[in-house]
C-alpha cells in the first residue's frame, strides 16, 4: 500500500449526495521533484484510469523497496461527480449535466494578478523565486470558494496538483492511437516523456482560446512570469495532457506496458531512485497539423482506413450510407483527405448524424480543406 491513502468527502448538490475522491501518495510530502498524476478528469474515459491503477502497483513496490525519492501524488479516478452520471448505463462523464460545464475547462485562472503580487518580492535566485511563486499559488488556491461541486471538486484537485514540478493529465478518444499533446515550450522534454511512455506521436496542444484547460491552470502561472521576469523564474512546472488511445484501451497488460513507461519517466526526473534506460525518441511520430473531418451527412458508418494509416489528399477516408435512400444502388456520401497524414483517431459509434465528428488526421502539412482545428475543440 502507498504511504498514505486519502479519501477526500465531496460535497454533494442535494443532502445525502457526496461523493469521494481517492488520493494515492508515495514518498514524503514536500520531497523534490513532486509529480501530479491524475486520470478521469472526463469520466467517461476510462484508459487512463487502468494505467494509474498499475502504476500504483509499480509504485507501491518501488516505496516498499525505498527507492521513492521524490513526492508522487496518483488520482486514478480524478472526476467522482461524473463518473456517477449515466443515462441508459452509459456515463455522461465530460460534462455535468446540472449546468453542462465541461469537466476540463474553466479552471481557476491563477495568472492575473500574478506578476504584480510577488514583483516586489522577487530576487536573484531563481530557487527562492519557485518557492516565493509557489507559496503564492497555495494562497491563492486557498483563498477559491466551492460555490458548487464541481468547484468544490477542482479546488481538492488543485490543491494536491498546484506545487508540482510534473502534472500529468490522461485522458482517451473514441477509437484512437496514444499520443501527447504539449506546449512548444515544452517541446524537447515531451519528446523523452512521450518515448519513455511509448505513445504513437507527439502533437501541439493548440491554443486553449481562453479554455483554461487543467494543465493550462498549473503551466500558464510560470509561463506568465517566465515571460515577465525571465531566467529569475523559470519554468517550474511541466505540465501534459495524454490521450492513451480509446475507450476500450482497458486491457490489464497494455495498460501495464504504459505503467512501466511513466514509471521510468518519474525514475528518469528523479522521483523514483535508479537510472532510467536511454530514451529512444527515434520511433515516435512528431505531427504538427490536423484536419479534423466531420460527417456530411446522417446514416450509417463505414471506414475505409484503418487507424494508424498513412493516407494522401482525395484518399477516401469513411463513407456514409443511407439506409432509408429510395435508390438501393445509390452511391455514399463520402470523406476524403484533404492532406497527407496519419488517421490518429476516430469516430468509435458507426452511426453518425450531419454534421458529427468523424476522423482525425495528423501530419506535417496544412490541409487544403482548411479544416484544421485546435485539439480541444
């Protein structure tokens, strides 16, 4: 078992409704570097959840053992509220139904204001200046009113992610590869995370617009004031976003293969004691555009590629047939590449309706279609 096991009560929207948030901990809290793993912030995506179920077991071990040097916090299941919505056995875990906010946008924005309150505080020593910025982000946090329980539910995430030097977020398409999304910045390091864990392909993140997307909330903070002060603040928090695979990426052993590899990641920053193998980022896909095709029409779903094919522009990706046309012989509507590219993820319900999201390509190129979207659309 992990050092310490909590269990955090919820408040619910009516008497008699709360709900429970489990936090795993290894290692001694406020040791260095401090990692913030989490999964099912949309709680209808499950494949993650599986990897932070095993990696806790990876974990326990290496704490029995004595080779946990750093903090390491795991919430496997970081959305209790959502998880709990379901409509005809189906759960409706990415957004709360109660008002419809997505799970995964409007964090706390913890930048503004930010620079000014520690300007005067701010010196030489770049240490000094993490710790001055993180003491102000607990306060900050501290100061967040649960003004329903879906706040309630951020600020006790928040709380247990805000002082990390690596937040982790996972979550998973339909039917998808596994790939990371990062910021520029932070490019060069995803590329040793993403080749430790053994994803397909690394891919920007995209502008937020304003989302405040979780790992926006903990990596836009540093990102401002690295901005504002430069090297006497640096970049103190590395945060990204998974998508490991599709919802029927639960399978025990492929999810202890993705286990070991953020094991020897938070070995290779040193949380965990030992030297990490060499990272080999040479198999891993580095895309930077997208296109983003939807259905043109309703009926019924059928794939002409497969996911993980590489196809070029006028390929025929997906046709959609009408069961209901009066002419039997009446050929599919049909979706074409527009750029060259990998198909990355796709559609996983083979019933679409006009205007449904279908397939997505990843590649080097712009698409002639024009259709290329931020990932967080």
């Amino acid at each position: 078992m992990p050092s310490a096991a909590e269990t955090i009560t919820l408040p619910g929207s009516m008497p008699g409704t709360q709900r429970q948030l489990r936090v795993f901990s290894f290692g001694d809290p406020g040791a260095r570097p401090k990692a913030y793993l989490q999964a099912g912030l949309h709680a209808d995506e499950p494949a993650g959840m599986m990897i932070l179920r095993e990696l806790c077991k990876l974990l326990a071990a290496a704490e029995e053992a004595g080779e946990i040097k750093g903090e390491i916090v795991v919430i496997p299941m970081a959305n209790p509220l959502g998880v709990d919505q379901a409509l005809n056995s189906a759960v409706m875990g990415r957004f709360e139904l109660r008002t419809g906010a997505n799970f995964n946008r409007a964090w706390p924005d913890l930048v503004s204001g930010l620079a000014d309150s520690v300007r005067k505080r701010i010196g030489k020593d770049a240490d000094d200046n993490v710790e001055l910025v993180r003491r102000e982000l607990r306060r900050r946090i501290a100061a967040l009113q649960p003004e329903n329980p879906t706040m309630a539910q951020r600020i006790a995430l928040a709380r247990r992610a805000h002082d990390a030097d690596l937040v982790v977020d996972l979550h998973c398409d339909d039917e998808a590869l596994s790939y990371m999304m990062t910021p520029d910045a932070l490019w060069d390091e995803a590329k040793r995370f993403a080749a430790d864990v053994g994803v397909h392909s690394l891919q920007p993140n995209g502008h937020s617009d304003g989302a405040h997307c979780f790992d926006d909330c903990f990596l836009a903070p540093w990102q401002a004031l690295n901005q504002e002060f430069g090297a006497r603040v640096p970049l103190a928090c590395r945060a990204f976003t998974f998508e490991m695979g599709g919802v029927l990426d639960v399978d025990p052993k492929q999810a202890g293969r993705y286990a070991q590899g953020f094991f020897r990641y938070l070995r290779r920053i040193g949380c965990i004691e030992g030297a990490a193998p060499r990272s080999r980022p040479n198999g891993l896909n580095e895309f930077r555009t997208f296109e983003m095709l939807d259905s043109p029409t309703g009926g019924l779903l059928l794939y002409r590629q497969e996911l993980g094919a590489w196809v070029s522009p006028g390929d025929v990706l997906a046709e959609i047939v009408d069961p209901t046309a009066p002419d039997l012989d009446a050929p599919p509507a049909v979706i074409k590449a527009s750029m060259k590219g990998c198909v990355v993820s796709r559609r996983l319900s083979r019933q679409v309706a006009f205007g449904d999201f279908v397939v997505m390509l990843a590649g080097h190129e712009q698409p002639a279609s024009g259709k290329s979207k931020s990932l967080l659309d």
